[in-house]
C-alpha cells in the first residue's frame, strides 16, 4: 500500500477526482493543488495532480513539482480533452484518464514509484580494489597503502591494479608485458622487473612482500603479503640485472 497525495480542489476529494483510488488500498492525503502543499509533506510516493479543469494551471504546477525541488513523481489526472494538451515538457511522470479502472490505476503508480525508487547502493564497486591495507581506486587513479598516497606513474599504477585483480596468480614477465604494456611494445621483459621494483620501493619494507616472486617464472600478488620464501632472493638477481639495464639504456618503461 502507497502513499499517495491528490492535488485538488474539488470538494469530492479524491473519489471525485478519480473514483477508481476508492477500490484500491492506497492511503491517500488531499491537499490544495500548491507547491506549498509538497513541500509540507515527505511521505507520498506518488502525487496525483488533478488536471481535469484547469490545464493552464496543472501544467504550471507540474513543472513547478519537476524542477530543482525533490518532489515525488507526478500522475496526471485528465479528461480525454486533456490529452491533446498535454506533452512531456510539463515534467508529469505519466498520465491517467479519470475513467481508468482500478487495475490501469494501481499499474500506474506500480511502475511510477518503481522507476522513482532509487537503485540500492552498489556492495562494492569496480573501480574500488582493497587488498588488505592496499586500495586502489581505479577511477581517480589512486592507490593508498594504510591510508598513505602512493605517488606512482601511470604504468606503476596500471602494473599494480593488474597484479591485484589477479590475486595468487602467477603471472610470467611476458604475460604482464603483454597485458599491461600492450602488443605494440618493443621493450624487453626486464621492464616488468624494473617496475615491480618501484612499486616494492614505494610500498614501503612493511608492504613490499604484497609482490611475491615466483623465481624464473614471474610475479604473484599476496594479499596476506607472504612472499612465500621464494622471493627475496630472485630479487637480488634479475631485478638488479634489470636495474643495471635500466641505467644503460635508459627508462624502458613508458
């Protein structure tokens, strides 16, 4: 059962306007057709404006009650001489005839207060990864460890998130290449090792280990930050390799 408001001023009230409403179960408050009328009311789902005599005025109203203020949305009441008046600029959600039957009202306002009825909010979001202390917000393209802004460039950022989508997930140095760097670059697999490097580095030491090492193979991210004893010691090896090509060719990394 809804709550609905009928604008009017006929002295019939609502079964005047609309005598179907009488074999329905909706609760319905007649008020004055007003702005003013709304405004003092934030219960209704639906507002049913009667239109019936008075185009001129239903129109103005209507707007009124589909501008800038929150109002419900509106049902207009009209006779079938109101149809030819009527247009969608008045703001009206729909439009009823007052001879409708109960079944043609009740489905009215059904899918009038359905489409008004604003959609739950998302549990979680696509652009919103959290791993632990790690949130990545892909649409501001953030990352924060513990609350900490992580200053990272546009490929650290984008090597990050892709590790974190993928969490315990062994990924080669040619599969990340591939899927982050893209098919057009010409850069060797050692750039991959330069980045996680950075990355580590800004992770800071009580973090870094969130980038597993899987020696020969490639990188895995470890939401729990266990590095699983494989790790340090590859490190030592091809990334400082890399390290040294970096210096000699300079940043492979785009």
């Amino acid at each position: 059962m809804a709550e609905l408001m009928m604008l009017t001023a006929d002295p019939g009230g609502a079964a005047a306007v609309l005598p179907a409403l009488t074999l329905l179960t909706h609760h319905v408050r007649v008020a004055p057709p007003a702005l003013s009328s709304v405004v003092e009311d934030d219960g209704a789902a639906v507002v049913l404006l009667d239109a019936r005599a008075d185009l001129v005025a239903a129109r103005t109203l209507c707007r009124g009650l589909s501008g800038p203020m929150a109002a419900p949305p509106v049902l207009l009441v009209l006779t079938e001489g109101g149809f030819t008046a009527v247009s969608r600029s008045w703001g009206a959600a729909d439009v009823v005839l007052v001879s409708a039957g109960p079944a043609e009202v009740e489905a009215r306002l059904r899918m009038i207060a359905e489409v008004a009825r604003p959609d739950p909010e998302p549990s979680g979001s696509a652009d919103r990864l959290e791993a632990g202390d790690l949130v990545i917000d892909a649409s501001a393209y953030t990352a924060r460890v513990r609350g900490r802004h992580l200053d990272l460039t546009y490929k650290e950022f984008e090597l990050l998130r892709h590790l974190v989508q993928n969490p315990g997930r062994v990924l080669s140095r040619a599969q990340l290449l591939q899927e982050v760097w893209g098919y057009d670059y010409f850069g060797g697999t050692r750039t991959v090792d330069v980045h996680v490097r950075r990355l580590r580095a800004k992770l800071g030491s009580e973090h870094d280990q969130l980038i597993g090492t899987v020696r020969n193979v490639g990188y895995r991210f470890d939401p729990r930050g266990r590095d699983g004893g494989d790790g340090r010691d590859d490190r030592t090896g091809g990334e400082e390799r890399a390290g040294r090509e970096e210096r000699g060719s300079g940043a492979p990394g785009r």
